[in-house]
C-alpha cells in the first residue's frame, strides 16, 4: 500500500512543478513591460527601476522562473502590489472563510446528492429516476450565482428572514455565522449536489447488480437494510473518491458565491486582485488553487486504497 | 488502405444510425430544438429586438414588464429584452468561439501524444495533468486579468481553459484507434503518418469529440456569463447575460425583474446544450442510456 502511495507522489511532483510554470508564465501575458504594468499608477522612474530589479525583470525568463521559485520553496509568494503585505499572509487570512464554505456546501451536496442517487438508482427507469435526473441536470445547468441573487431576491429581500451579505467569524458568533453562511453554502452545494447524484446513481447502479446483494436479497433481508447497509456503503467508496476531486468546481463556484454574497474569502480575494491589478496575488491564489487541487488528488488516490480492502494487500 | 475501409464502416451509414437513434430520443431533440432556437434569435437579432439594446431612454428608468416593456427596463431605461435578445449573440458566440478554440489546440496535441508516445506523450500529459488542476474559472479570471477585460479575451480564456479534456480525450481515442488492425495494417504498410491520422484516426474520434464539444459549449457559456458577471467578460454598454445580472445585482430591492430573465436565459440555452449533448452521447453509445 505504501508503495502505491509513494509512487502516486512521484507523479505528483512533475505536475506540482508545471503548475508554478503555468502561473509564473501568466505573467508572460501582461501587454508591454510588465515592470510598467506592475508599477501601476506609479511612473516615477525610479520606482519603475526598483520593480524591474525586485522582480528580476532584467534576466533572462528561465532565470527569473528559477528565482521565483526559490521564493516559492521558502513561502514566499510575493507582496501584495496594493497593501503591500505578503501574499501568503493575505492568502491564508482569506482561506479558513473559504474553507468553511466549501465543508458546509459540501455537506448540502451530500445531504441532496447521496439520497437522490440512491433512489434513483432503486427506482431506476422509474419517474424517480427520470426526475431526479432532470432535477441534476437542471442544478448543472443553472448558474450558481443567479440562483445565488434569486434567494437574496426572496429569503432576504422579500421575506427578510436570513442576511442578504457579509460574514461574521464562528468564533465570535456561530448563529450569526450560520445565518450569513446558510444560503451561500445551499447555493454552491446544488451544483456540486448534482454530480455527486449522477456519481451516486452509477455507484449504485454497479453495486445493486453484485452478486453479495442478490444473496441478501435472498436470504430475505428487507430491501431498506439491503440497499443502506449492503449496496451504499460500498457504493460510498467511489463517491467519496470522486468527491474530493470537486474541489475545483467547489473552488471556482466559491469565486462566484463570495462575489454575490460579499464573503470576504479566496475568490472575493481574488475577484479584487483582478480589479486593482494586483497580479501577485493572482498569481499566488491560482498556485494556491492548483496546488490544493494536487493534494485533494493524492488524497483521493491515498483514501482509495485505505478504504478499499482489496488493494490494501 | 484498402483493407481498412472494407473493414470500418461507411460514414454516410453511421451518421445515418446515429441521426435515426437520435431522432427517437425526445429530450435531446427539444434540447437541439431550443439550441436551434436561440441560434436563430443571436442571428435575427436587429430584426426581432424591439428596441435599441444600447441606448438610454430618462422616461422609461427601471419600468417593471408592461405591454411596452415585456420583460422591463432596466437602470438606463434600456429594454431588457432586447438587451436579452442581443446578449444571445455574446453567449452563443463565446460558447462556440471558446470551445473551437479548445478543440483546435486541444486534439492535435492529444493525436501527437498518442501517436509519438515516450516523452513527448508523458510531458503532453503532465501539462494537461497541471492545466485540469488549476480549477476551470479561478485559471479563466487569471488569464482574463492578465489579458485585459474584453469579451475575445474572455474567449480565449475559456478555450485555454477548456482545452485539457480535449486533449485527453484525443490522446484516448487515437490511441484506441492506432490499435485496431486495420489501421496497424496501414501502418505496417507504410502509410504515411498524415494519412493515417487523416483518414483513419481523424473520422474516427470526431464523434466523440463533438459530443464533449457539445457538453463543453454548455460549460463555455456559464463561465462567460461567469467571467462578463465578474466584469471580465463583455464589457459595457454592450448587452450579455452575464454582465445584466452583475448590474441586475445592485437593484435588488428596487428593480427585482432586472435579474430574473437573463438567469432564466442563461439556465435554458445551457440545459437545451447538455440535453442535446447528452443524447448525441446516448446515440454514439447505446449503453450509456
């Protein structure tokens, strides 16, 4: 076991290592001298000089990869253009919102998608099936951040029940915490609710046809216990893998979530880097995203193995 | 060469079957049916909207839907179905743009890693292994703010974005069909290389590759609208989806109807593209269904 988890990390370092070459080539990018795009409002000479030395901008591309990196290897990713404080700093302030909201619409994605998935994966062919299919295509389909301003719309505007915006720490208040994080978390959970049916469903669909099961069924188990405690905690197995692979789709949707509902987190982060161009901290949220992305992979194989007795010897 | 085209079957024949399985499939023909719709509304565009999409009308601010104004107006009195209609150009047109784009980038590098195997097919395939972790928007916002807010930035965000499926998925199916005989045959006989590729890989993997190109069209749109809501897609007076909701956002309370008909368009025209999507993927492959 330890052997396959070593060679997957093996693996990993090649990507780990084209990830910081695709983000240091993003700013490749910037149109004309990137000392002048960097420098922002600033056109004072000498300060543009300052920025072209502390970026190495003189050297050549491969040797200011290498410098970069070695910045990287000590933590450093850069100064914030706009606050001048490290964009390490300034990413891990913003990470723990963002983290918390992914764990709650996670939760909801699994509260929504597991039970659909099991029902219509028994009920398969069914008017179950057929409409929790539609249901899942019609959570990918719709936009998370409309369906985002349409509860404001309601919840909020109309019947003033729960916050519209802002976020307050669990620390200082866990109800208002709850209630600011509520609709934000159900808004980006639906979409993730919506794979993790369809991967649910196809789970099932294989475990339901096992020979174990049929035995189950024939020694007259009831159908309820057949499918909770014999089918779905196999068929976990792969949904729980596949799961954590959604990190991506969790962490783009965080962008679009924290925008509508002015979570001060990762993706408002760099929503606002964007606009100020503060292209460090781009730079260090798309490594960041990449990297953790990297990690949720290894996880995923790592837990694979762990879960699965089969490819445990 | 001659071998393998006895061997494979004709092209007219199996667009035929597939065309046929497709027809029977009702969800995927009124998912091609609204696409074909929203198509003909992008290219009708000057004839079917009522109004001017870009200019201010001080009488008509924030109208809610009346028999002038069906859907409403919106901040500067500008029609919003109107603006609905034209937007359909921006989302259509980022759609198909950002995914050509993926495509042809994406498949000839897939065929390559297929093909040449060794380091080139390792080096292809760690790079589109780093691409697909840097999550789809958060890499799109990134190119967007490097490139500059525009919509053809946007495009080709998207598209860079979007290429490693593509890759992947023409590096699986050439490699399949590099290993079928006939095509070992043609190689053994000393094709040359742009021949096979031409006529027995190229014809081979375009089904499956529209039926991504078709998911993908769905998942182009919402990141437009994604990225024009963020401000970094279509940028304004000009009408699109995605930046209607972002102004839409900031009248909440007093001009709820702003957000309502762009969302509703953009949920459709996706959901129309995965159900087509979906049911070309059924037809290709029946064991899906």
């Amino acid at each position: 076991m330890l052997a396959a988890i070593l060679a997957r990390l093996v693996v990993a370092v090649p990507t780990v290592l084209l990830v910081t070459v695709i983000v240091f080539s993003l700013q490749l990018l910037l149109p004309g001298d990137p000392a002048l795009a960097l420098a922002g409002e600033e056109r004072d000479p000498e300060a543009i000089a300052q920025i072209r030395a502390l970026h190495h901008l003189d050297r050549p591309i491969p040797v200011q990869y290498l410098l970069w990196l070695g910045g990287l290897s000590r933590g450093d990713l850069g100064t914030s253009l706009k606050t001048g404080l490290p964009v390490a700093e300034l990413i891990a302030s913003k990470l723990p919102v963002t983290i918390e909201l992914a764990l709650l619409a996670m939760l909801v994605a699994l509260a929504i998608g597991v039970p659909a998935g099991v029902a219509a994966a028994v009920r398969k062919g069914g008017a179950i099936d057929a409409g929790a299919n539609l249901v899942a295509l019609a959570g990918i389909s719709i936009p998370n951040f409309w369906l985002g301003i349409m509860l404001i719309l309601l919840v909020s505007v109309r019947w003033n029940l729960l916050p519209a915006s802002g976020y307050t720490s669990p620390f200082e208040d866990p109800v208002r915490n709850l209630q600011t994080m509520i609709m934000p978390a159900f808004v980006l959970g639906t979409g993730i609710a919506a794979v993790m049916m369809r991967h649910t469903r196809s789970a099932m669909l294989t475990v339901l046809r096992q020979d174990y099961v049929r035995t189950a069924r024939a020694m007259g188990l009831p159908e309820g216990r057949v499918v909770v405690r014999h089918a779905l905690r196999n068929a976990l197995l792969p949904v729980v893998t596949l799961g954590t692979l959604e990190l991506g789709t969790l962490l783009s949707g965080a962008v679009l979530t924290e925008q509508v509902f002015t979570i001060p987190g990762f993706g408002k982060l760099v929503v606002d880097a964007v606009f100020t161009r503060d292209y460090p901290v781009v730079q260090g949220v798309v490594l960041c995203a990449g990297l953790g992305f990297v990690l949720m992979s290894l996880l995923a194989d790592v837990l694979y193995v762990v879960l699965n007795p089969r490819l445990r010897s | 060469m001659a071998v393998g085209l006895a061997l494979a079957e004709p092209e007219p024949a199996r667009a035929a079957r597939l065309g046929r399985r497709l027809a029977r499939n009702r969800l995927a023909l009124l998912g091609g049916t609204v696409v074909l719709l929203f198509v003909l509304i992008a290219l009708f565009a000057p004839l079917l909207a009522p109004f001017e999409p870009i200019k201010s009308n001080w009488l008509a601010v924030r109208k809610p839907p009346s028999a002038a104004f069906w859907l409403g107006t919106d901040e500067l009195g500008r029609d919003i179905l109107s603006r609905l209609i034209w937007g359909a150009r921006a989302s259509l047109l980022a759609g198909v743009v950002s995914v050509a784009i993926a495509v042809l980038v994406g498949v000839p590098f897939g065929i390559l890693a297929a093909y040449a195997g060794g380091w080139v097919d390792a080096l292809i395939g760690r790079l589109t292994d780093a691409l697909l972790a840097c999550p789809f928007l958060i890499l799109a916002i990134a190119l967007a703010a490097f490139l500059g807010p525009s919509l053809g930035n946007a495009m080709i965000a998207i598209g860079i974005s979007a290429t490693p499926i593509f890759v992947r998925l023409a590096r699986g199916q050439t490699m399949a069909v590099l290993a079928e005989d006939h095509v070992l045959g043609a190689r053994a006989v000393g094709c040359p290389h742009r021949r096979i590729v031409l006529v027995y890989v190229l014809p081979n993997i375009a089904a499956p590759i529209l039926v991504q190109a078709t998911l993908a069209i769905a998942g182009a749109i919402i990141a437009e609208a994604s990225l024009s809501f963020l401000g970094l897609g279509q940028q304004p007076p000009a009408p699109s989806w995605g930046s209607m909701l972002n102004t839409a956002k900031n009248f909440m309370s007093q001009a709820p109807w702003m957000a309502v008909s762009p969302g509703l368009a953009i949920g459709l025209v996706v959901l129309a593209f995965n159900l087509l999507g979906d049911g070309l993927r059924d037809a290709l492959d029946p064991r899906e269904s």
